[in-house]
C-alpha cells in the first residue's frame, strides 16, 4: 500500500497490521503479523507528515539502532528497521505478559517473595544498560511486563544520545512506591521488603541505592524467604540483618489523582528538581550497614543485676539504634500524618515537627554544626515528644517499646561497657549491648510505649518514661530513669527507637 493512513489489514512489507495499540506526536504503535515468520510483533511507524522532516527520520532511526544493539534477556528485542519512499518503522519483540500498570490498576497484590524476584529481574536489566553505557527515555509502569512464570521484562526504550543518570533514579523511586503499595502486609519478609522500596522510593536522594545494591539486597531477602540463606534474626548478634527505613506510603487516591500512571515518573522528577536548594543525601559505601538494622530478641526470662527478672511472652524485633534525622524526615514529607497519630493526641497538636526542626536539618544536610553539636542525617532525631515517637512508629509499620521490652533487649547477650556521646548512630563506641544493639546506655534518652509507675513514689499515678541515660547526662546508663509530667515534654536529648511489628 501506498499514500494515506494505514488501516487493520493493511500490510506493510513484510507484516499485515492487527490493531493500532497507541498513537504519538510523530508516531503509531501497531500491534502486527510477520507473514514471513507468523509471529506477533509491535510496529513503531513514522506518521506521514514526520516522513517529511530529513532530521526526524535520521534521529528516528538512530535510536533504532541503539536498541537494536541491545542483547540482554531482560529487555525486548528490535527486529528490523526499514526506511524507503512510503514508509519508516520499525519492528520489535511483541512481549507476552501483564505490565505492572494493568496488575497495579487491577489492584493486584504481591506477596515479599515476588517483589524481591522482580526487583532482582529489573536491576539486572539495567544494570546491563547501565554497562553499555546506553541512554534510555523515562519509564512508566507499562514498560514493565511479567509474564506468567513471574519473569519480568523490559520495554526497550534505548535511544541515540548520552546516558541521563536521573531516568534510572526516577525509575527506582517510582517503582519503589509503586512495589511498597502492591506489597501485602504481614507476610514474612514484608517489613525488610517494605524498607527497602521505601529507601528506593525516598524522594531526598537523587541516587537513592545502586541498582547493584537492590539486586543484591533482593537476592539476600529471597534466599532467606525461600530457606536457601540465613533466616531473619539468626545471623550472628554483632551482624544483624539490614532493615532499610521505610517512607511514605503513597495511598492509592493520591496515584488516582494524577489522572493516569504514565505521569507518576514526571510527577516524581518534578519533587526531586523542586528539591534543588538542599544538597542531596551522599550515598556512602558502608550506609545499608548504617541505617536502622534490626536486633532479635528472644522470648524468655532476661536477669536483671542478681536478683529482678522481666518475662518476655513473645520475641521481638528493635531498632539497632535510634531512628535518625534522615528518617524522621522521610516521614515528615508524608503528606497526612493523622491516620498515624494516637487517638488521645490534643487537637491542639497540628503536625509533628520536632523543636527547632529547620534548622538542625539545615544543619545536617550541609554537615554544620548546630548549638555547637556537628550535625550529619544519620544522627538520632531529637526534640520530639510523645506522640511525635508514637505517630513515626506506626507510620513505619512499627511500635514504640514498652519498659520491660526495652529492658530485656538492653541486657541481652550483656549490657554496654560505655556510655555513646553525640554523634551519628552507627559511630563506633563502647556503647553496644552483647546482642549490637548501640546507643542504650547513652547517645539520647528514649521514650516508651507505656505510662509507668515511679517505684521511689508508688502512691502517685503513672506518667510517661523515657530510659536510658544520654549525651547531656550519662549518670546511670542503661539504668536510667527519667518521668514526664506529660507527653508532650521535649528535651534536646530525647529521642526514641522502633520496634517492628511483623
């Protein structure tokens, strides 16, 4: 056929048009037959008008070509290109399967184990591309196809031109969001999994995590959910395993009202770029080590000094140290925080900035000092009160600990030799318990789940606790006790930890 718009039927060389999938400025989409080889594919077509422009045509297939060098498993294959008087498409691998924007539309839920295997399919796809050095346009979700064997697939979106770092950071946040959303909740592995696309997905780093790091995070979380690793929580106490920190949780109504997934990449490019005051958050090397890995704490009797005992009925996990500036304020760019907040916060209460809030961040993101302390994002967060720490626990999936869970994990495996001063969390010190937990004896007081009783004035009633000792006063250690008249005292040396919720 010659002149005029193609229509189902039609053919075209070596191929008989189907069904137009999906129309563009410059081109048409077509779903296709080879004749020769009767085997579906997709046709990427210059429309007309576009034929006419010498510079679209060279910059069409010039991109054509860069996807044709292509030759990766994980990413569609690019037949043949062809460019005459009448025509200029070309023809590409038509992938069998459900793209992650049908199955999130549909509502379709993945357990931990297929979130891990499809973030290890995808990083290594693009780590090849990241190899070969070749750019590529934005991804949206329908770029992402599985299959029915779970194996996942990627569109080839390769084109002529220099590699672009921030297409891949836009892709890892938008599928961390995405892949945090789709996860059910309360399976095992869930909580890790979550972290993990919550750190992909955090908005403050350009550079969230090495597309290395989720294939190797992901493999680790799938050979222990599959029983081929170690199980959570039984490596060795001083090497407890990574839990990443969780951000926001996007609710499905916010996705709805960007009228369409294929803007979700856009609407996230736009939070970064808009972020261009702040320096971004280096990615250092030993960093997974350093943010909020977990500690295992066995049921059991714990013996407290020779002769008080506290009876833990149910194992738990705790925060290795503290939850960290940089945490606290990925929960902080959550849009609602009044799903989270106790039942019984006042109404005077209107967010959960902690006291002089701007400026210690300031601080941290440019390694100043602040009141003469050196401020860096992975110090503990501070300045909060009650209901700061109980509405960052559930927003994280979590809870804060009660006196005797906090107890119990402070002497298990042995109590700490030293008292940590002021500094970043995972910053070496004397002050870590047998188990790894650091930070117990000193560093900052933490606040507890429960209203407690003062045993030196048993006839009063019970009043908010904050344990351990701190940088600002490291009298008693772990031993520490301090009450509050009320839930909404702050102090500069009072933060808290997390336990997880499984």
């Amino acid at each position: 056929m010659s002149g005029g718009r193609r229509g189902e039927g039609d053919v075209v060389g070596d191929y008989r048009l189907v069904r137009m999938s999906s129309e563009g400025q410059l081109t048409r989409t077509w779903e296709a037959e080879q004749i020769s080889m009767q085997r579906g594919v997709m046709l990427e077509m210059l429309k007309s008008l576009a034929r006419q422009d010498e510079e679209v045509v060279a910059a069409f297939l010039a991109d054509v070509k860069a996807k044709a060098l292509l030759g990766h498993p994980g990413i569609g294959a690019v037949y043949e290109a062809v460019s005459d008087d009448e025509v200029t498409f070309f023809a590409r691998e038509r992938m069998e399967g459900a793209s992650l924007e049908a199955l999130y539309e549909a509502g379709e839920k993945l357990s931990p184990l297929e979130v891990v295997k499809l973030l290890k399919q995808i990083s290594e796809s693009m780590r090849y591309l990241e190899s070969e050095a070749m750019a590529t346009v934005d991804y949206a979700l329908h770029h992402f196809v599985i299959g029915s064997t779970q194996e996942l697939r990627l569109m080839n979106l390769a084109v002529d031109g220099e590699r672009d770092e921030q297409v891949d950071t836009r892709a890892k946040q938008l599928l961390g969001a995405v892949f945090d959303e789709m996860m059910t909740a309360g399976l095992p592995g869930a909580t890790r999994v979550g972290s993990l696309c919550g750190f992909m997905a955090d908005l403050d780093r350009p550079e969230p995590l090495t597309w290395e790091q989720i294939g190797s995070l992901s493999e680790q979380v799938r050979q222990q959910l599959e029983g081929s690793g170690p199980v959570e929580g039984t490596s060795a106490p001083k090497a407890p395993y990574v839990a990443l920190p969780q951000a926001s949780k996007i609710p499905p109504a916010f996705w709805a009202l960007l009228g369409g997934l294929g803007l979700i990449a856009a609407v996230v490019a736009l939070l970064v770029l808009s972020r261009g005051d702040q320096k971004p958050l280096p990615v250092k090397a030993d960093e997974l080590d350093a943010v909020l890995p977990l500690v295992e704490i066995p049921e059991g009797e714990y013996l407290i000094g020779n002769e008080k005992t506290v009876l833990i009925s149910e194992g738990f996990a705790m925060g290795r140290s503290e939850v960290t500036l940089a945490q606290y304020h990925a929960f902080l760019e959550f849009p609602d925080h009044r799903k989270f907040q106790h039942p019984e916060q006042p109404p005077s209460k209107k967010d959960h900035l902690p006291d002089s809030w701007k400026a210690i961040w300031s601080a941290a993101v440019k390694g100043q000092q602040w009141q003469g302390r050196p401020m860096a994002t992975d110090c503990p967060v501070v300045g909060v009160d009650w209901w700061d720490a109980y509405a960052y626990a559930k927003w994280s999936g979590g809870r804060l600990p009660t006196l005797e869970e906090w107890i119990a994990a402070a002497h298990f495996q042995g109590i700490p030799q030293g008292v940590k001063a002021w500094g970043p969390v995972d910053l070496p010190q004397d002050d870590e318990t047998g188990a790894g937990l650091i930070g117990m004896a000193g560093s900052v007081r933490e606040w507890t789940r429960d209203l407690e009783v003062d045993p030196d004035f048993l006839l009063n009633p019970k009043k908010p606790l904050a344990v351990g000792a701190s940088f600002l006063e490291a009298e008693g250690g772990v031993q520490r006790r301090t009450w509050f008249d009320k839930r909404s005292i702050r102090f500069p040396d009072l933060g808290f930890r997390v336990i997880s919720v499984k």
